[in-house]
C-alpha cells in the first residue's frame, strides 16, 4: 500500500513492535502544503503497512520500549498548543495494543 497520501514525508522512526504480530512497526511525519495538512504524524505495521495511528504532531515518534509491561511496545510524540489542549505543547505517551 502507499504509505502516505500526503506530499512530504520526514522523520522516519522506529516504534517497536507496537500491535504485537512480531514485526517492528515504524512513524513518520508527512505533510502537503496545497492541501493545508501539515505535520500528521503516521505510524504504520511493519508487517503489512496498515495505518495503525494517525496524529496532529509536531515531532516524530520517539520509542519507549513496552513501559506499561503489557507486551506491547510503546511510543511518545509532541502535541502541538491547539483547543482543548492548552496553550503549550505536551508529550502523549501511546500503548501499544
């Protein structure tokens, strides 16, 4: 499948394997000007390139290995200041599930 309908894409990472069928999923950040989406954070199965996540993000994802010990790797990524999220960024932590 095509990884990204978007024009740009930055910041590939590695995640670990965060929906747990044994392949190392890996994020990347994209974005496409002409149509006014920008900085979209993608993460994506390893195994067959599935759309697992899909944020507003102004970094890439940054692995945290399995942090709530459930078997499933996690990962963390900056959210942008916006409504209903105040007026700084934050870090959101996502488990793999």
């Amino acid at each position: 499948p095509a990884l990204s309908p978007y024009g740009s894409l930055t910041d590939f990472t590695c995640v670990g394997d965060i929906d747990g069928d044994g392949y190392e999923d890996f994020g990347y950040r994209a974005d496409d000007v002409s149509l006014g989406i920008g900085n979209v954070l993608l993460i994506r199965s390893g195994a067959t390139g599935a759309l697992l996540h899909e944020f507003q993000s102004w970094s890439e994802a940054t692995a945290l290995g399995d942090i709530d010990g459930d078997g499933h790797a996690d990962f963390a990524f900056v959210l942008p200041p916006g409504p209903g999220k105040g007026p700084s960024t934050c870090v959101r932590i996502v488990y793999g599930r």
